[in-house]
C-alpha cells in the first residue's frame, strides 16, 4: 500500500502534474510543464520522480519511459506493477489483480533468484481500438 508522507513543494508539483495528465509523461514533458513554478533542473525533476515512485504514488512505464500516477489507493506492492498499454492509441492502465501480486511477491526464477522489483507490460489492444 501506497504510504502516507508529507511531499516536498517540489514532489507536489510533480504528483499534480503527473495527476492531471491523461497519459504516461516524459521527464523533460513534466520539467516543460513546471518552469513556471520555479522547478528549472532535470535533477529536480527525476529526483521528485525517484521519491514518489519509491513511496509509491506514481509508476514508471520502462517501455514509454515516461510516469502516470498510480490509480490503485490500496496498490497491492509499489515494486511490482502491471500495465495494459493499447498498441494503437497508447492508453496505459494499471492491472490491479490481487491473484497477479501474490504471484509475483512468490516468484523466484529457475536459479532461486528473488527479485527485488517487478514491472510488467502487457500489449494489445484496448476495446475501443479493437472495434475500429
């Protein structure tokens, strides 16, 4: 579960972007859209990022690399995501499946590896492409 923290002004104005955009966003899109509130360094930006996503408030598409909010308030571990993401118009959903995150807080490889974080992307289509 997501945790409860006092952001910094810098993570909020991050979170709200992030929070308000309707897809997944690029550092330097969010650093576009913050100049104007005083955030003027890549470093500020990608450290904001780096603390929410550890406290678990937004995710990271490594596919896109770019960052959406998490929309799961009871998100099952912060350090295993699943995503849906349409090949056609890139809308990208969080998979929030109870029976997924159990399976993936017990997996471990062939090797009896652990692994410390997951995230897993799921392609296709979504309904509404499917139709057209």
């Amino acid at each position: 579960m997501a945790q409860t923290q006092i952001l910094s002004r810098n993570q909020q104005i991050v979170l709200d972007i992030i929070e308000k955009a309707k897809g997944p966003l690029k550092a330097y899109s969010i650093l576009f859209n913050v100049q104007k509130k005083g955030i003027n360094a890549p470093q500020q930006i990608y450290r904001a990022l780096d603390k929410l996503i550890k406290i678990g408030k937004i995710h990271k598409i490594e596919s896109k690399n770019a960052f959406v909010a998490c929309t799961s308030s009871n998100c099952e571990i912060s350090k295993a995501t699943a995503f849906s993401i349409c090949e056609k118009c890139e809308v990208v959903d969080e998979v929030s499946d109870a029976k997924l995150s159990k399976f993936l807080l017990k997996f471990n490889d062939k090797k009896g590896m652990k692994f410390k974080r997951f995230n897993l992307e799921f392609f296709g289509l979504c309904k509404r492409c499917k139709i057209k």
